[in-house]
C-alpha cells in the first residue's frame, strides 16, 4: 500500500515539470513579489508605521439620528479563518493566498470545467501551478470549487497530485469527493485505506458496487454477496457491475465461463474488478487518468510506453520517468512507438560515446519523432544540457539550439550567429527584433509592451474577480493564440507580462515558434 508520504513524493515529482518551466510566480518577479502592476496586491513595507484609527471630528452628533440597526457580521472569537488548501505554498508559486477569495465559486467551477489541457507546456505547466497552489477557498459553494481543481487534475492524468489534494480538503464532506477519492485510491492501489474509510460511513458510498467490493476486500465474503443479492433483488445495480461482482466473489463457479463483454464506460472499480478476474482493461481508450495501472511491472512493455508517453505529453509525467520506460530494454519491432524508443536509445548511446558525428547523426531522427508525437519539451528537458558542449554542425546544430531554446537555461543559451533564429535569441533575452512572419510579429507587439487589460486591471483593483479567474481567462487567450487567434496571443502575452509572468510569456512564445500551432 501506498503511503501518504509516497503520493506526496509523486506529486513533486510532477511539480518538479512544473516548476523547472518557470511559471512560479516567485521566478518570475523580485523577491517572489507577485503582480506589483496591481496596486492592491502590493505589500507593506515591514519599516512603515501601522495606520492609526481616524479620531472622531469633533462636531460629531452624540445621539444617532435613527433607530435602524445596521448589518453586522458576526463571528466567534475563537472561530478559524478560511481554511489554505492546496499542495504547493505560496513561497514557491509566489501566487498569493486569496488567488480565488474574490470570485464565485460556482463562477470558477464552471472555468475550470471548460479549460482542457494546453497546447504549450509552459502554458501546461502554469495551469498546473493555478491548480496546486495553497489558497483560500472562493465565495459560495467551496467543496464544488474543490471538486472542479481534482477533477481538473484527473482530465489531466495527475493522478497522485489529484489525490493528495482530496485527502487534504477531506472525502468525508461530500459524496461526490467521497465517489472520487474511492476511484482515485483504485486507481493508484490505496483502496485498502478507501475502502476503510466506506465501511465506517457507508451513507458516503457512490453506489452498491463500492460497497459489495469494498466489504470482501476487508475479508467478510459472506456479508458481500449478501449486499450483491440485496442490490439484485432492488435492481439498483446495473448488469454488467452485478455480473462482474458475482464472478468476483465466486471465481472457481464461473471456471471455464466464457469472458465477460468489455464495458462500454470508464469505471475505476470495474477497471480494477476486471483486472482481479484476469482479463485486464485497455487504457488507451480510457480516459488518461487510468494510464498511470500500466506503468506498474505487471504490465508489458508496449502498454508502459504507451502510458508514459500519454502522461508525458501533457506534464502528467517527469521526463526522467519517461526515459525509464524508454530505456528498459532493445525494441523488437519496428514502426510507431518502437522507432522513437529505437531513436532515443541510439542518442543515448551517441552521447555515451561523446562523439560530436555520432550525436549529428543521430539527433535529428530523434528530434524528428519525439516532436511528431507531442514530446518535444520532456525531449528538450532531458538531452539539451548533455547536446549542448559539443561542437555539432548542420541540421543537429539547428536542433541543438531549438531544444535549448525550450530548456530553463534558454535565454543563457541565447547566442548564435545563425540569421535564422536571431528572432528566437532576441525573445528568449526578452527583446525580440522586428519580425518577418504575422506569428513573430504579433509576439513582437506583445513584447513591445506590458499593460494589463483594461477589463482585467478594473476586475482585481475593484476585487470583483480573483487573480485565479484572471489567469485562466488568460490561459484562454494563450491556448486560442496557440489555435493560430494572433490577436488573442498577442492580448494573452502582454497579460502574462503585465503580471510579472515574464518568464512564462518568453517561454510560451518559444514554444509556439519552435512547435508551431495545435493542429
């Protein structure tokens, strides 16, 4: 079983991607200042004097002119603030506490619903960090709010980061995050400790299934098939989940019985049931929360490269952890998934070598397959550093500086006499030079300056929408720049600027220029 230390290991080893691509805020501003463009954001200095209460003018009446009661909030003495829930602190984002005090939540359950994973992995990787950080809850219905950031991180396969943040904000205060915390400990083989928790608060159970499931886990087989002829004879189980259980529950009675038809819905435990039955579920699918069941051992190794390969594309999975699946042993087929193992593994070997021919020849092919399937940036990340000192010519020459370019060293890396990317050198120190293309263009605009707009700048100074809503409304704006909406890349940018996002604005646009827009 896992323990809670292991998740949490987990989870920062995807906040590890996270915040190796710069979008913490306390990277991007001085002293981990956060939106000094916004006047009420700013921080008092420690030296300033306390403000005074105002004194009373003296001509103030001794007896009020009326005899109505003015509102008055009331609260205990004793009584807790608002509750900071979340996995990565506010010195290490730099995002303030009150990211989401200022909204509705129904408002921002509704956002975070309709924003899907990003095109760009500094874009990626700042939604990431929107969702993680330690924060106040918003006005209204929080646990929906909470619900809204877990589910946000399951669409996105962060499967461990997921469920470290439903143990904090606590399963027991909803039935629904009690449905998702029994699927998320399914998922990452924690059921023991889910299943505890269904038993002492059954009222909490998602459904029958749960129940019948959970109670022959704790060993009461008896009392299981109970519940399983019960929730028959009520027909509140659907047939598939009642024959599934009833194979479950009696193995050796079904021997030789041919197998089950596959389901046609995504549905942890059924996922784990069928398993248990030995005809295991296919992930591809599915949706990719349940990639992370075939990186385990027991799982061939097609079924681990494709799982890895899924979690890597979108920052659900460290790019050292890709490389351990890539790197587990010689590929014995060709095409597909094997050619960019076969690829890889021959770069590897180049730099083993530390021969500059080798890696030219061997670089490009690798380049060349990791881009085509969505894995440029975890590709970058892990071999710019060792490509980096040797004295490469032609095409590996170009890549070399293409994949430094989307490295966290790219702006010390920014120096090349090639005409072709004086563009990309001049962005990534922040001063790009005039463009020759509508794309370098409209990132030329964005950088030549950095006002918020006007709609944001009125929304935070009036405290009528939270810094959290902001940012996702400009996430919005990235991903449709990242659709090929200029206009909207533009706005996107200069806002990423405007609020000391400098980094992951330079990054943002290096991507776009190097991947070229979503298809």
């Amino acid at each position: 079983m896992q323990t809670k230390a292991v998740i949490l290991s987990a989870t920062f080893a995807v906040l590890a991607t996270v915040l190796a691509h710069g979008t913490a805020f306390a990277q991007d501003t001085p002293q981990g200042q956060p939106l000094s463009v916004i006047d009420w954001l700013d921080t008092q200095p420690a030296s300033q004097p306390l403000p005074q209460p105002a004194a009373l003018l003296p001509d103030e009446p001794d007896v009020a002119t009326s005899g109505s009661v003015a509102q008055v909030t009331v609260a205990p003495l004793d009584g807790q603030g608002p509750r900071i829930i979340g996995l990565v602190p506010s010195d290490v984002t730099g995002l303030p506490d009150s990211l989401w005090t200022h909204s509705d939540a129904q408002s921002l359950t509704r956002k975070l619903g309709t924003l899907t994973a990003q095109h760009l992995p500094s874009a990626q990787s700042l939604f990431y960090t929107v969702l993680l950080a330690e924060t106040a809850p918003p006005k209204g219905k929080t646990e929906a709010f909470q619900l809204a950031r877990i589910d946000a991180l399951i669409d996105l396969g962060a499967v461990d980061p997921a469920f470290a943040l439903i143990q904090q904000v606590g399963p027991e205060k909803d039935a629904q995050l009690f449905s998702r915390f029994i699927d998320l400990s399914l998922l990452n083989d924690t059921e023991e400790t889910a299943c505890a928790a269904l038993l002492k608060a059954p009222q909490l159970a998602p459904g029958y299934a749960a129940r019948i499931f959970c109670t022959a886990r704790a060993g009461d087989w008896s009392t299981a098939a109970l519940l399983l002829g019960t929730s028959r004879a009520l027909g509140v189980l659907p047939e598939p989940q009642s024959n599934a259980l009833e194979r479950f529950l009696d193995p050796d009675l079904f021997e030789g019985a041919a197998p089950l038809p596959r389901l046609a819905d995504p549905d942890a435990l059924m996922f784990r049931v069928y398993e248990a039955l030995g005809q295991p579920i296919s992930t591809k699918t599915w949706p990719r929360a349940y990639a992370h069941a075939d990186l385990r051992d027991v799982t061939g190794w097609k079924a681990q490269l494709d799982a890895a390969e899924r979690l890597a594309t979108v920052g659900a999975l460290p790019a050292n952890r890709l490389l351990g699946v890539y790197s587990t042993r010689r590929p014995a087929a060709s095409g597909g998934i094997w050619d960019r193992v076969a690829a890889v593994q021959r770069l590897e070997t180049a730099i083993r070598t530390q021969s500059p021919q080798a890696i030219g020849k061997t670089l490009p092919l690798a380049w060349q397959k990791m881009k085509s399937a969505g894995l440029a940036a975890p590709f970058s990340t892990l071999f710019a550093p060792q490509v980096a000192g040797f004295d490469l010519e032609g095409p590996a020459k170009n890549i070399a500086f293409k994949m430094a370019m989307m490295s966290p060293d790219y702006e010390a890396a920014a120096v090349t006499d090639d005409p072709a990317f004086v563009f990309l050198a001049g962005l990534a120190k922040g001063t790009p030079p005039k463009g020759n293309t509508d794309l370098e263009l409209a990132i030329e605009h964005a950088f030549s300056t950095a006002e918020l707009a006007e709609k944001f700048q009125i929304a935070l100074n009036t405290r009528t929408r939270s810094l959290g809503a902001v940012l996702i409304d400009i996430l919005e704006q990235v991903q449709a720049g990242a659709q090929g909406d200029l206009t909207q890349l533009t706005e996107g940018l200069r806002n990423l600027r405007a609020l000391g996002l400098e980094d992951t604005s330079r990054r943002v646009a290096l991507e776009l220029l190097i991947l070229g827009p979503a298809s």
